[in-house]
C-alpha cells in the first residue's frame, strides 16, 4: 500500500469519525435550543443519542460478520450524508423535532458503526509501524473534527442566523453542508481507500467461533479483579460533566432574564465551540505528557481536582452574569483545559483496567460504560436545571463532584503504569 495513500485516507478518515458525533452530540443541542425547545426535552432526547455508543461492544461483532470493514466504512458515511440531507430539510417544517430526532437516531448508530469499522480498519490496512506512526496524525484529524464541528460550523449557523434573519433557515443550510460534506467523504473514501486482503466477510464456521470467543471475553471483564470498583469509577468518574455539558450550550444562549448569558450563536462558536475546544486539546496533551513522566498513579488526584474545581467557574457565571466576554472565553477556557487534563486519568485507567486477556475488546466495553455514564446523568440534567434554575444547578454539579473524589479513592493502580 502506498505510504501517499495513507496520508490522504488516514485523517479524512478520522475527520469523518468525528464530524457526525459531534453533529449529534454538540450541533443537535445548540440547534434544538435556538429552535425553541425547553431544556428538559433536549436532554432527555439528545442524551438518548449516547445509546450507540453503549451498545457498540453487542454491536461491533456483526460489523466484523457480515461485509468488509471498508464497505462498511463507506455506507455508513452515504448514510450519514442522506439523514443530515433530511435533517436540512425537515428542520422548517411543524414536527420538526420528532423527525429530525428519529434521523439523529440514525445518524447515531451510523456513527456508532462507523467508528466499529474505521478502528478495524486502520489495523487491517497499515502495518504496526504505521499504525504507530500514524496514530498522533488520526487523533489531530479527530480534534481537528471537534473544531470544525462545535465551532465553525455553530460560528457559521450564527452569522447566517443574523444575515438570514430565520433560525431555521440558518440551520438548513448548517446541515446541507453536513450533508454535502459527509457524502462527498464517502465517494472519496470509497475511492481511497486500500482493499487490504484480510479485510474479507467471514465465513460461517468463523462467526460461530466469534460468537463463542464473544461470550468468553464478556465473561472474562466481569471477572476482573477490582471490577466493582473499576465499574463505579467508569460511571461516576463523570458524574459532573456528564450534566454539565448538556446545560452548559442552554445556559450561554438564554436570556439574562432566565439566568443565563445571552450569548450569540455566533459567540458560542468562538467561545465554547473553538476557544474551550483548544483548551480541552492543550489540557489532554499536558495530561499525557504528564502521566508520561511520572505515570498514573502518581497524577490521579491532580487530575481529579482539575477535573472537579474548575467547574466552579460556572457557579461564578451563573450568580455574577458578567458581559465581557473576554472574562467568559477565559472561565471556560479554565475549565475546559481542566476537563482536558483530568480526563486523560480516565482514558489511561481504562486502558489499566483493559490489560490482560482481550485487552482491545475489554477496553471497548469499558468505553461503554463510559457513554452509560454519560447517557443517564445528562437525560436528566435538563429536568433538574428547570427545577432549580442555572445557579443551584451549577452548585449541584459541584456537589456531585464528591462522587468523582470517592470513586477515585476506590482504584488500585501500578505506580508504574503510563510511566514511559
């Protein structure tokens, strides 16, 4: 396979990974809030969107039976392309939110699917000194997709919001380009794309062997040493964020009136969208460096109170209500680099906690558990901020800090580990 090859497909390929779950994720909840939908609603619904992502370890063994990897890869993304082109044109209409919902649903799975087969893929079609190569390149596509996708294209739908003067016309055109752009990658892709020879349908004989090597690595995680403790840690670790990130877009965009910032979509593009994202970035990078030197263990309760204090900053904004948005792109910049910095202790332990037999395998069911524990806290996030308000809703979030602080008390981890 040619190595020019490889830098064409490999960060399209992850740009792609990136771009529809954040649609789904970032994207729905800013258009839905800007559209007139109550709090409580989207985040119950767009929480819902996490579901994918929960069941992709029942999920990833029909991937791998049926078709290649690569065809795979390029349907879903087709796919994808047609439910934003549907999504841009049902967003005018009466019901829109229960069909654009439905087609979020699909967009999710497809998503879900295709990070299942872009993963398999990169193994099957780069050798291990390429994939060691290109590994920092696919996470910088990925991130590169976050940019994009909760800042310039919220940035965007902002400016036509004003130039438009129609919400819904603004966000038509958002996910007409999704749809252009998603589709596009797909006939690319398709193009692209090397055939690996081991990138093949299995047959018959070799699905009942997976179905049964399937059993035994759901049987062997759960009889980990620790696994009640490593449970609770993947579930509570984000108990904060994971209610957090779904009031924190409402939050900017409401009025002052209702206690929030009255922010512009356009704001929020720069501010939360790009400005937060960088942070988020820099603060995952300084963790790894960090765990590299001294390792896990050592960085564990750091990076729990970097993952826990700075969430104070939207307590702050939530009484005080300030104007300058310097002062607001620097509280959330604070947290975010924070969130960046802390989260690397949870990403590194699942890889702890995944080593052994079917480490690949085991890690994904822990990533499962990460999304559950995402997905069930942010359903209700929006029920409790309507009860509350936005003030005492920030200071509940800091209350369930405690969870994060006792789950990580539970852990028992190998001074040595991360330590390069």
């Amino acid at each position: 396979m040619s190595s020019n090859k490889s830098w064409c497909w490999v960060p399209s390929l992850y740009f792609t990974e990136g771009l529809p779950y954040f649609a789904a994720m970032v994207i729905s909840v800013t258009m839905y809030k800007r559209m007139g939908i109550d709090n409580a609603q989207i985040a119950l619904y767009t929480g819902w969107l996490y579901l994918p992502w929960v069941i992709k370890p029942f999920w990833s063994p029909i991937v791998d039976m049926f078709s290649t990897r690569r065809a795979w890869i390029v349907a879903t993304q087709i796919i994808m392309g047609a439910a934003f082109a549907s999504i841009a044109f049902l967003i005018p209409v009466s019901d829109f939110f229960r069909w654009t919902l439905c087609l979020f649903w699909l967009v999710a799975f497809s998503s879900a699917t295709h990070d299942i087969a872009a993963d398999g893929f990169y193994m099957l079609g780069l050798s291990e000194e390429q994939q060691a190569f290109y590994s920092g390149i696919r996470s910088t596509a990925y991130r590169i997709a976050t940019i994009f996708g909760q800042g310039i294209l919220i940035y965007i739908a902002g400016e036509l919001e004003e130039h438009l003067g129609s919400n819904s016309g603004a966000w038509s055109i958002i996910f007409g380009i999704l749809a252009f752009m998603m589709i596009a990658l797909g006939l690319f892709h398709r193009h692209i794309l090397p055939k690996p020879q081991r990138d093949i349908t299995r047959s018959m004989t070799s699905i009942a062997s997976g179905i049964k090597d399937f059993t035994r690595i759901f049987v062997t995680f759960f009889r980990k040493p620790g696994i009640v403790s490593a449970l609770l840690f993947m579930l509570l670790f984000r108990l904060p964020e994971a209610q957090l990130v779904k009031m924190l877009t409402p939050f900017l965009l409401d009025g002052k009136e209702a206690g929030g910032l009255a922010l512009s979509t356009a704001e929020i593009g720069i501010i939360y969208g790009t400005i937060g994202a960088i942070g988020l970035i820099l603060g995952g990078i300084v963790g790894g460096i960090c765990i590299a030197i001294k390792g896990l263990k050592y960085w564990l309760w750091p990076m729990v109170l970097a993952i826990s204090i700075p969430n104070l900053v939207y307590v702050y904004l939530s009484f005080a209500q300030p104007d300058s948005l310097l002062l607001i792109s620097g509280c959330i910049l604070v947290e975010q680099f924070g969130y960046g910095f802390g989260f690397t202790a949870y990403m590194l332990y699942l890889i702890y906690f995944a080593q052994g037999e079917y480490p690949t395998a085991h890690y994904a069911i822990a990533t499962a558990f990460m999304a559950l524990g995402m997905m069930l806290p942010g359903m209700v996030s929006g029920y409790i901020q309507e009860a509350v308000g936005y003030d005492m809703f920030f200071i509940w979030v800091m209350i369930c800090c405690i969870a994060t602080f006792v789950v990580s008390g539970l852990l028992k981890i190998d001074p040595k580990f991360g330590k390069k």
